[in-house]
C-alpha cells in the first residue's frame, strides 16, 4: 500500500511565523501557556535531556514537566532549574504535548515513551521513538496528524525496515537504504506520513515535512550546515515540542493537518534564527547546540515583533 499519487511541494512561507507562535497576554498564566512534557534522555545519553528540556523552557512554553530516573532528574534540576521533574507514569501527568525520544535506547523508558504514542495526546517523536511508532503501526495502531515523527534519513531507512518485517502487506517494495531516502526526500517522508497517519519531518540540508495524509511536502532550507551537529536534534526536539504544546493550550480537538506541518516547519525556522544569532551579522562558524538554545528568546522576541 502507497500514496497513489505524488504531494504537492511547497516552500514554507515565513511570513506564517506570528500567526504560529503564542504570544502571552495580560490574562495569560502558565497552563494557558502550554505544559509540555518532556521523555528525552537515559543514563547512557543525559546530555539529550539537558538540550531538549532548556530548547523547550527557552523557546518560552508555560511549564516543562520532564520525567526521568531520579540520577537524570538531579541532573535537570541543576541545569535547569525551572523544568519540573517527576518519575513514576507521564500517563498520570496533565499536559498538552510530548517532547520524546531523544537520548533514548533502551530500558522502561521507551515502554512509557509506547505508552504516550498509543494515546492521541499531541507528541514530538524523535530518534529512539521512531522505530516505536512504526512497531505501533505494523500492531494496527495509527497515529495521528498532531503526532509529528522527526527522523533523519537513516532513522527513517529504520522505520521502514520495521514495519516491512513486522507488517509486510502495508507497503508495497522492499525497505529504502538511507542513501534512497537521501536521494528523494518527498517520496520517502510522504510515504511514512501517509502509512503511519502521523506529521513526518525529515530532517537533512532542506527539511521536509509531510503532512499526515501524505498529499503535502512543506520545505525548509537551512541557513547553515554548521548545524549538522550532534545535540542539533535534540535541541529542535524541545524547540517544536514548545511550540505543540502552546498550540495544544488553546485548541481542545486536532487541528488541520497542514497546521501541524506549519508548526513543525516554525520550529526548524526558529532553530534557524537562534543559530543566525550566534555569530556576528554575516559570518558563519561553529554552532553548539547549548549556544544555540541560548539564543532562542531574542529569536522568539525578533519574530513576535514583526
């Protein structure tokens, strides 16, 4: 089973940024601000939680409620002082958006990160939870449009080796190598968009998010190739899961498709700016995720000034 006919192809219009992101008002307080929880990080990769967690606080979301083993959550407390952190079930947590994932390989971790999936609460799912969500698939599981997937090509080459061993009917063909996705991006991220019902952003040079039906690719050029760095995902990760969970805040049933593509493309957009940011006006060099997350509320002040 395939997108029988080929998405339409658009560049992502910047022009959408302030009508995207939430400004606070007078009446706001931290909930109608958005809660955004966060499953990022094991023992093996804490540095995944430190990133997506202060992106998430930096890009301005009302409350980041992050859930880890108690070594990982001592180490947030430190660095980050205003997530709050728990153990124990995220399904018992109120929010309005996942950040999961990133950092994270192995253990009960990614039991709750399957868990949180396989509800229609909205969720950023990056590395360690995308074969999850194609494993959920295969199962008879379909995600949904305020489900947004964030693999790179090789990630994505991995969800399709899944659900192709665990669901061999659902598509039709053999399992794309990394350099196949690499080569036709639009191809590829539609096509696990329209399997799996969820919003997939292929991350590369140019981004490329489809829309949950498949029938739309937005794109988004990179500024930079500094940000192909490691900690550069993670750090996105958190940026979108802020941005989701603020649109969640104020929006109790799913929104269109293409609103959550849009979402994820003003995140990568926004990611952009904070990196612009890091050096003077008109240079470029080397683009450490953490300088970059600093840099995120004078990019967010930037945009919401327009």
């Amino acid at each position: 089973m395939s997108l029988e006919n080929s998405p339409t192809v658009r560049a992502f219009d910047a022009g959408q940024l302030p009508a995207l992101l939430k400004a606070p008002g007078e009446k706001s307080h931290k909930y109608t601000r958005g809660v955004l929880g966060v499953l990022t990080g094991s023992e093996d990769y804490p540095g995944a939680a430190l990133m997506s967690v202060r992106a998430a606080v930096n890009t301005g979301v009302g409350m980041v409620r992050f859930v880890g083993t108690s070594q990982l959550n001592f180490l947030i407390n430190l660095s980050v002082p205003e997530a709050v952190c728990s153990t124990g079930d995220p399904l018992e947590l109120r929010v309005d958006a996942w950040a999961l994932g990133s950092g994270v390989s192995q253990g009960s971790r990614l039991e709750h990160i399957r868990a949180v999936l396989s509800t229609e609460t909205a969720a950023v799912g990056d590395a360690g939870a995308v074969p999850l969500a194609a494993q959920l698939v295969a199962g008879g599981r379909i995600l949904m449009q305020q489900h947004i997937l964030t693999p790179h090509a090789g990630e994505l080459a991995d969800f399709f080796t899944w659900l192709l061993a665990l669901a061999p009917n659902l598509f039709d063909g053999a399992a794309p190598e990394r350099a196949e996705i690499e080569a036709d991006p639009v191809f590829w991220a539609s096509q696990a968009a329209y399997l799996s019902g969820a919003t997939v952003l292929l991350k590369g040079g140019v981004t490329h998010i489809a829309t949950s039906d498949g029938k739309l690719v937005l794109t988004v050029e990179s500024n930079s190739p500094w940000l192909a760095t490691a900690g550069s995902g993670d750090t996105l990760t958190g940026i979108m899961g802020a941005l989701l969970a603020q649109h969640q805040a104020h929006h109790t049933q799913p929104s269109a498709p293409l609103i959550y593509a849009q979402l994820a493309a003003a995140a990568v957009t926004v990611h952009g700016l904070a990196s612009d940011l890091v050096h003077t006006p008109g240079t470029r060099g080397p683009l450490p995720p953490t300088e970059v997350a600093q840099r995120l509320p004078a990019a967010l002040a930037q945009l919401l000034s327009v």
